[in-house]
C-alpha cells in the first residue's frame, strides 16, 4: 500500500521519499507504480511524459535520512504493533518537530501509537484502500490527542491527494474494518460449515448486493494474515466473542496461504 499511497502523492504534484527496510521492496514498489501509471498512459488519460514527471518526484531509500525535511511522514508497514511502536518512536526523534506522523494502520489504535512519541497532538490515521490509485476514501483517525489543527491539515492534504477524508474517533477496526472483516469472516464460517462453495458465497455477494468482489476474493486481495491480524484486533479490543476470527482463516494463515500475494488463499492465482 505504501507504493499506492506514494504514487498518488507524486501524482498530485507532492516530492516523495519511499522507504522500507530492503531495496527489493523498493523495486517491487516501483513497478507497481509504473504498471499503474502504464494503465492510464494505456487509456490516453496521461501522456507519457507526464508519467515520467510522477515517477521522478519519487526517490527511495533504505535509510531515515531522506525523511528528515518531510511536513508528513505516512507509515505503511506490517499490521504489527510492535513494528509500529518502533517506528514511531525512531521517526519521533529524526523528524522536523512539527511534522505530522501518519499511520496507514487498518486497526492499530491510533492513541497507543501517539503516546510513544513526544508529539501525539501530530500523530494522527490516515487510512487509504486498496487499490489505493482507485478507491476515493481515507479514513481519518483522531486519536485521543491528535490536535485540530492536525485533523484540518489532513482533511486537506487527502483532499489535495483527490481523496474524501472521512473521519472517525479511534475504536477497534475503527469504522471500515468493524463493518467490513465480520463480513468477510462471517462468509469464512460460511464456506468452514460447508453452508456453500466459494463460488457461491462469493456470487450470492456480487450479484444480490453488488458488491464489486465476494468477501472471499476479498479477503484474498486484502491477504489473509491482515484479516487475521483485524480480528484479532476486533477481538482483544472488546473482549466480544462476535468477533472471534473462523478456525478456517487461522489455518490458512498458518499454511502460509495468504491470498493473492502468495499465489494462493481461498483461490488460486
Ligand atoms: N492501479 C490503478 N488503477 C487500477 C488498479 C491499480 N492497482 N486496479 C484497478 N484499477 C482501475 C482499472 O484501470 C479500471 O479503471 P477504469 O474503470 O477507469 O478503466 C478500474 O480500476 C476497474 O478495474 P478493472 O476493470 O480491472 O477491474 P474491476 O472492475 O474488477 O475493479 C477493483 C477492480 C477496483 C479492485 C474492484 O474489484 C473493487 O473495487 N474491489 C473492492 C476493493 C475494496 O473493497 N477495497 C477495499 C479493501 S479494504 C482495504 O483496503 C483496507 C483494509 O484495511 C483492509
């Protein structure tokens, strides 16, 4: 996602630095950028140079050192507390004071994340879906600190981005994931009870709600081990055995079966 969120900072006009931890990501990154843009050089909707011109705002690095002039740093890693804690509590100390620190958790509270660093008022959620190029939302998380003028000044960067910031306070799942991964998990117990094949969960979906995928395709889009990741969030947050994820998801996490990513999920790719 982070690759998703840089191209359309660069896109609108923005100089981006992309960092992760190693240059095979970067790369990876980078070609998804270029596939993306290629898709609309394709439809006539950019020229190439234009492509060109996005792509050249971007650099990458393996280090903290280009992300110390930044206004807004918007963190993308693994669904994982304890690699966010980390980040946050670094980037605290390399970036300009006032500099906003943006996490794109999908359910990681906001408030924990804000409380390791010297700025809470500056930390603040910002959410981006995936396809990020495509979907118009970012959900906006304030945490129990993140200031108003944080909050203002985010509303307007994603609008900047040519995204709808819509806001919410900082619960589990936060709005998007409370409603969205019960669904896809009750449809996980679906298939686990033998209630209906794959196909069938997936078209009663599409075509009786017209949703543009099944949850099944979905959560293999999404990748399993963050829907996982979600529940558990759901789950521990409050304590209700609603949201206990389907013994169906924790054994294809465990077989490595992460969906999309790893070449197979509750489908084949
Ligand atoms: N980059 C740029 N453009 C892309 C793209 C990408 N990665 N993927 C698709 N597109 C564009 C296509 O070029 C196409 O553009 P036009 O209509 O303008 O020609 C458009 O999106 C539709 O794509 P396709 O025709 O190839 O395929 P589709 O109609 O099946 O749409 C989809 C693909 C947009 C992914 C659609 O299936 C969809 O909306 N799926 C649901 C996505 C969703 O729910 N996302 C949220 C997931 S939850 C999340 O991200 C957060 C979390 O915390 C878990």
């Amino acid at each position: 996602m982070g690759a998703g969120i840089a191209q359309v900072a660069a896109r609108a006009g923005f100089t981006v630095v992309m960092r992760d931890v190693a240059e095979e990501f970067l790369a990876r990154g980078l070609k998804a950028i270029d596939k993306s843009l290629q898709r609309e050089v394709d439809k006539q909707r950019l020229t190439p140079d234009a492509k060109e011109a996005i792509i050249s705002r971007i650099t990458t690095s393996t280090d903290n050192a280009g992300l110390r002039n930044a206004f807004i740093v918007v963190e993308a890693a693994t669904e994982d507390l304890a690699v966010k804690i980390e980040i946050f509590t670094l980037l605290d100390k390399i970036i300009a004071m006032d500099a906003i620190l943006a996490s794109n958790t999908s359910s990681i509270s906001i408030t924990r994340l804000g409380a390791v660093t010297q700025r809470a008022e500056r930390v603040i959620g910002m959410h981006f879906m995936n396809p990020v190029p495509v979907m118009k939302l970012v959900e906006i998380i304030r945490g129990a600190a993140t200031s108003d003028r944080t909050l203002a000044e985010v509303r307007s960067l994603t609008e900047r981005l040519g995204k709808i910031p819509l806001e919410c306070q900082d619960s589990p799942g936060f709005v998007s994931n409370r409603v969205l991964m019960p669904m896809i998990n009750e449809a996980i117990f679906a298939l686990y009870e033998g209630v209906a094949s794959r196909e069938s969960i997936d078209g009663i979906m599409k075509l009786g709600m017209n949703h543009p995928m099944g949850p099944l395709a979905l959560a293999d889009f999404i990748g399993l081990d963050v829907c996982l990741a979600i529940m558990n969030v759901l789950h521990d947050g409050f304590g209700d055995s609603k949201y206990r994820p389907c013994p169906l998801l924790k054994r294809y996490v465990d077989a490595g079966w992460l969906g999309k990513k790893s070449g197979r999920g509750f489908y084949e790719y």
